[in-house]
C-alpha cells in the first residue's frame, strides 16, 4: 500500500547522506508505523502518530531514546518525503 512512499523515503535519505545505519534505522521505523497505522501515507492524521508513540511507550515498554529515533524519522518522512512542512 505505502511501497511509493517507502521508495521515495529511500531515495530522499539518499539525497539528504544519511549513513547507511541511520539510512536502515529511519527506513525500519517508518515502515513499522506504516504497518501500525494500516493505512495509506497521505491520509495518515496527527492522532496516529500519537497514538502509535503512546504504543511504543505505553505497550512496548521502549525508552525515550528509542521513541526520539521513531519521532525523528517519521518527522523526516512527513517533512521531506511527504512535504508537510
């Protein structure tokens, strides 16, 4: 379903250097709250992104840390890959 964008996410963080582990880190995070989301990028709202961060920190028990690298990436997807600015 998200396969355009998940292509595009790539090729951006290309565009953008990013190391390859951060390039992998940011690919897998984006990916996972895509599939958490199950739905289409663009129609994706502000309450999933809180809704699927409540998850990490509530249900999976992740450290902030963690939750900061999931944020800065699915900001980085929304941002430059998306263009929500």
């Amino acid at each position: 379903m998200n396969e355009k964008y998940l292509r595009k996410l790539q090729q951006d963080m290309l565009l953008k250097n990013f190391t390859p582990g951060t390039h992998e880190d940011y690919y897998r995070y984006v990916k996972r709250f895509l599939d958490f989301t199950n739905k289409e990028a663009m129609t994706i709202t502000y309450a999933d992104i809180r809704r699927f961060i409540f998850h990490l920190k509530d249900y999976e028990n992740k450290k902030a840390s963690t939750i900061n690298v999931y944020t800065a990436a699915i900001r980085f997807f929304f941002e430059y890959t998306l263009g929500y600015a």
